[in-house]
C-alpha cells in the first residue's frame, strides 16, 4: 500500500512541473513577439512584449545579439549602441530616424549568449519646427509611448568584426509591426 501512495505521489509531482513548464513555455512564446535575421556568425533579434499597446502604455521593445560561431566569443566594434532605433508610422506621417553620437566602443559576445540591448528613443529635430512642442514632450519622458497608430519599430545594427583577416559589416535591419489603439 505504501509503494502504491509512494508512485502515485511522484507521478502527480511529475505531472505537476511538466504541466508548469508546459504553461511557462506557451506564456513566453505567446508574450514575446520577434523578428529575427543571422548572419554566418551573429544572429540578432527585435522583440516586444505584445503587438498591441493601448495608448499612454508603455512600448517595452529590446534586441538582442548573439554570437553562433565557432570560438568562444568575438569581439564587435559598434558606436554607443549596436542599433539604431527608427520608429515609423505606417498609417500616418509620424517618423523618428535614429541617432548614434557616441564614439566607436567594443562589446564581446560571448557564445551562445545573448546580448541585450533596450529599444530607446534617440534622434533630433529642428528647434524651429512647428512639431518643436510634440518632440520637446515627447524626449522628457524615458519611456516609448506612442500616439494611436500602426508603426514599425526598426533596429538597425551597425557593427563590425573581423573573421579570417577581414573586415565583417552587419546592417541589415530588423523590424517589428506593432498597434497603438485609443
């Protein structure tokens, strides 16, 4: 009888954490939208936490970088950020091109170890627009929030390697679609 209750204890502990692992992994595939590209060595994505944001929500969206090669890590030379972040809205005229000011630093990408990096809003604009006010507000506040719309978030990577002697380019950007209802 005590074996019986032993057995029976285990299988519904085991049934248990695989039904938790079962529920974990479809939360994550289903809360993390991505884009993704890989080039010979490095593979880069965009995510977001959803596709569609109410408006004032915040817009959480990151990249990550992830080096697939065969050494143990590579080094790439990039300016103060490995993307630039655009953000352009598909059904209307709001459009933020990026901006990189820093000078060339250098990160290690560790192999099979993702690399993150915030989706931040970066760029300029001319003072004496008539948007000066819009734009002025909109960079006071740190967080991406949107004004009702479709847009695409675009990262667009800017970095190099090298590889056998050579001098490797990424710039193929990555974009996610994203909805901002009212």
């Amino acid at each position: 009888m005590k074996l019986l209750m032993v057995i029976s204890a285990v299988t519904l502990l085991t049934a248990c954490g695989t039904h938790k692992v079962d529920v974990e992994r479809e939360l994550e595939e289903r809360t993390f939208v991505h884009s993704e590209k890989q080039t010979e060595e490095i593979r880069y994505t965009i995510y977001t936490d959803k596709e569609v944001y109410q408006e004032g929500e915040v817009i959480k969206a990151w990249t990550e970088s992830m080096y697939v090669g065969e050494k143990e890590e590579i080094v790439i030379g990039h300016g103060g950020r490995i993307y630039y972040n655009h953000i352009k809205q598909l059904d209307g005229d709001f459009e933020l091109e990026g901006a990189m000011v820093l000078p060339l630093l250098y990160t290690t990408l560790t192999k099979d170890i993702p690399h993150r990096e915030d989706f931040v809003k970066t760029g300029a604009w001319d003072a004496d627009s008539k948007e000066n006010e819009f734009w002025e507000d909109f960079f006071a506040d740190e967080d991406l929030m949107l004004p009702p719309g479709v847009y695409e978030l675009i990262a667009e990577p800017s970095f190099h390697y090298s590889k056998e002697g050579k001098e490797v380019h990424v710039s193929e950007g990555i974009s996610r679609i994203i909805t901002v209802e009212d």
